[in-house]
C-alpha cells in the first residue's frame, strides 16, 4: 500500500485542480511567461488605425458615411496596400449615393478587401438566449471576403485564445485574423494569441523612422485623430521600409529591457 501511496496523493491533488478549474488559471499563467521570456519578430506588414471618440467627434456622425471608407479603401491602394481589413458594422444601409461609392471602391480592390460578420445577443420569437448574426449587406458582400471577428474573452478580462472560425447559419466562416493570415481550417482549435511582440507609437515621420533603427519596433501604432489620413500612410510606407540599425548601443539596450521583462530586477544605474 505504501508504494502506492503517492500515486493515490497525485491523482487527487490532479482531480482537485481539474475539478475546481485551477487548470485553467494555471495554464494562463504559463501561457503568459511564456511570452514574456520569448520574444518574437512580427512580420512589420500590419497597420492597425483605430476609431476613436475624437475622431467620431471631429466627422460629426456616427455612423460615419460609407464615400469616406471608399475614400480610405482608394488611399490604401494607391499606398501598396495587399490586403485591407476594416473591423466595422456594414449591416444595415446608409445614405443610397454614400453606399453605391463604398461598392464601386470594393469592386475597384478586385477582392482585396475583408468585412467582418459577428454575432451578438438578440431576442427571437421570446427566446432570450438566441443569437442575432450581423452580415455585411449583399452588395457590400459580394466585392469581399467574410470574417468573424467574436473572440472570448478570459474571466481576467484577457483575450488570448483567437478562433479560426465558427459557423454560422450552418457555414463555416473563418475568422479576420485567420483570413489575414491565409491559415484557416474548419476543424482547427483556438490557437494562443502571440503577445511577444514590441510595438511603437509614431506621430511624425521622424519618430516613425526612430521606432525601426533604434527600438527594432515590429508593430506600428497610430492615433485616428492625431493626423490625416495621407500622412497615416506615409508613416506607414517609412516603417516598412526603415531597418533596425543594429548599433550596439541600441542592441544593448534593448537586452537590458528583454531581461528586465523576464525577470523583473531593474538594471543597475550607471555610474555618475
């Protein structure tokens, strides 16, 4: 009896933690040091530019009207743009002309463009617990590609798992990233959302160049409100272009930060 003995501890310490869900908050965790002990490059390809209050404001309406998404859509392509995602609600009509220069702009993409499909709570016939789907309109639909974009959120209030789709209405649709990323399958579980990345916030052309030569910057932030659109481009188009320069003071540096992140002691002060 006694060999057995710690077999016996091990299964009810196992069925302890998988039946009070500590499992999964231990998962968490190693999922978190995980990326904050390896840092990898991103690719330096993806822009993101968000919607933000001031730049609801600014426009003056809300929705905003669809000639200024065909306007975008225009200056991204004439900026080299391969693939353009916009994470916003194309459900419901709009303004007929407003609508009609969205299409021609989808039309003129050939394709290139993604428009999200979700899911939200929606009462059907008394049914509290029903799912109302949100789809972009037909027209819109049928000049891009369809993505899901519901992720779920950890009781922590992270986002770390991402789908590769869900089906709706009994059809498979792939999720943004998925789509974006060109790897998707209907039967694929979630995969662990990469947090080992460095991103930088630019707002001129200098501070944009900065981020690549000096900080090796792999994803590149930029405030909707804070500049026009053509100069959103621009820094794009420098960020893309710019390389880490690789000078040893900038190299340095950037290990004493990777170690700091892994084990938390800051580095020593140097001498006055």
């Amino acid at each position: 009896m006694k060999h057995y003995r710690p077999h016996i501890l091990v299964l009810i310490a196992l069925a302890t933690v998988l039946s009070s869900g500590w499992h999964g908050a231990f998962r968490n965790v190693l999922a978190d040091l995980r990326f904050g002990w390896e840092k990898r490059q991103a690719s330096g390809e993806i822009v993101m530019v968000a919607i933000d209050a001031p730049s609801i404001e600014k426009i003056g309406i809300w929705p905003w009207p669809r000639r200024l998404h065909a306007e975008l859509l225009r200056k991204l392509e004439e900026a080299g743009a391969r693939d353009i995602a916009l994470d916003v609600d194309f459900s419901t009509p709009s303004d007929p002309a407003s609508d009609q220069q969205f299409v021609e702009a989808l039309r003129s993409s050939g394709g290139s463009v993604v428009l999200p499909s979700f899911t939200q709570p929606g009462a059907v016939s008394g049914n509290s617990t029903a799912l109302y789907i949100n789809r972009p309109l037909k027209p819109f639909s049928d000049h891009s590609w369809p993505a899901l974009v519901n992720v779920a959120v950890e009781p922590d209030g992270l986002v770390r798992y991402y789908p590769f789709g869900d089906r709706l209405d009994g059809a498979f649709v792939p999720s943004m990233g998925a789509v974006l990323a060109g790897q998707f399958a209907e039967k694929s579980a979630p995969f662990l959302i990469d947090f080992g990345i460095r991103a930088a916030l630019a707002w001129t052309q200098e501070t944009t160049q900065l981020a690549r030569q000096h900080n090796d910057a792999n994803v590149l932030s930029l405030g909707a409100r804070m500049y026009p659109a053509d100069d959103a481009v621009g820094f794009a188009q420098v960020f893309i272009a710019t390389p880490f320069s690789g000078e040893p003071r900038h190299a340095r540096r950037l290990a004493m930060i990777a170690d700091y992140e892994k084990s938390g002691d800051l580095p020593p002060t140097p001498a006055s």
